[in-house]
C-alpha cells in the first residue's frame, strides 16, 4: 500500500491507529512500524491519526512518526511526550472542531443561524442534521458523549505543548458529513483561542507554522 501511494506522488502517508472508542481492531504496532520503515524508505513522512496518550509515545518516542493528527484525548500528555515531540521537532494538529462533529448536533446549533455560515453552507448537510431522529440519535450516542466529554483534555494538552513550544498545524478534519470547510477552519481558530493559545499564535498555526509543518513554507504559509 506505501509502494502504490508514493506512486501517485503524495507528499505525506496517513496511518490511523485508533480503535473508535473500543468498538473496533485497532492497527498493531508491527504493522505501521513496517509502514513507517517503508515510507521513510521512500522518503515520505508519515502521520498518524491517533487518539491515546499511550500509543502517541510509542508512534513518537520510538517507531519514527513524523506528525500528530488529532488530539491526545483520553488523559493528560506527559513530559516524555512532549519532550520528544519538541526534540524531533514534530507537527501537532489538535483538530478541535473534529470532536465538537461528533456531539453537537443532538440540537440545532447556533451557528446555522449565522449568515456567514449560511452563505457557503451544504443546505442539504444542514437540512439532514436538523432531522428530529438523527439529532435524537446522537443524544444518545455514548460515544458522542464520550468525544464531548474527553474535549477538555485535549484542550489543555494543545496549550501544554504549546507553551513547550512544539510546532502546531490548525485542521480541522473537515470534508465529511457535518463537518463544514471553511467555517469551522474559523471556529477552530476560536477554540484554540479558548484552549489559551494567543490570538496571534492561533492565526500561525493556520498560515506561518502550518506551511512549515507541511515544508511548503518556501510558497506558502
């Protein structure tokens, strides 16, 4: 699969190690070691989608990951964590509004009144989530629950590495279903304001720190 994907000329690979919440098997650790090792050997970093403080370390200290996507969410990271990703000096994507996705249309949100978002919205998204027996089902998603209540956290570990001074990349894992490009770029940048990032190191982490996180900093950013 590496060999196949740096035949389309990519730049980054993406792995996820993740097992939603316990409800399914999560990628081992001889397997995106051996993805990690075939990629470096094609000269492509790789990323990882991950959500535990525990496999994040093994990614990071010892396996040659070469960038978070998404929080660590399940409990505080740790000086080991932090100390190498600032030491390696690795990217870190917090993608906040990925979490609020998960649990905040159990209601209609307020923002589907604001005219800056109805200006670009998916009226058809809108629509379907506004539906009673969807937004009724994930009232009573336990795993929409679990995202909302696990937010804070990773809140506090995007300001923890922060002030480390670990390079952070704004996202926001938008493109599917409720997940809304362009606006939620904007509520992110409010979150992570939120979250006890300056303003000012809010906006370079979506121009500035992000292209070099990306190493499109000659062009862009």
């Amino acid at each position: 699969m590496v060999a196949d994907v740096a035949a389309q000329q990519v730049d980054i690979v993406k792995i996820r190690v993740d097992d939603n919440l316990g409800t399914a098997p999560k990628m081992s650790r001889e397997v995106y070691r051996a993805v990690i090792e075939a990629a470096h050997a094609r000269g492509l970093r790789v990323a990882v989608h991950l959500y535990y403080l525990a496999d994040a370390k093994d990614l990071v200290l010892y396996s040659g990951a070469d960038f978070v996507a998404h929080s660590v969410r399940d409990q505080a990271v740790d000086m080991a964590f932090v100390s190498a990703m600032r030491a390696k000096g690795l990217c870190y994507s917090p993608t906040l509004m990925r979490e609020v996705s998960t649990f905040v249309f159990g209601s209609t949100p307020g923002f589907f009144t604001d005219s800056l978002f109805l200006a670009h919205a998916n009226r058809q998204w809108v629509a379907t989530l506004q539906e009673p027996a969807r937004q009724e089902a994930m009232r009573r998603s336990a795993s929409a629950r679990r995202y909302e209540m696990q937010l804070p956290i990773a809140k506090r570990n995007l300001k923890h590495l922060a002030d480390a001074g670990v390079p952070i990349a704004m996202g926001t894992d938008t493109g599917p279903m409720g997940r809304f490009q362009g606006y939620f770029e904007l509520m992110e940048l409010e979150m992570m304001v939120e979250a006890g990032l300056t303003p000012r190191q809010a906006l370079l982490s979506a121009t500035r720190d992000a292209a070099r996180c990306m190493h499109v900093d000659r062009h862009l950013g």
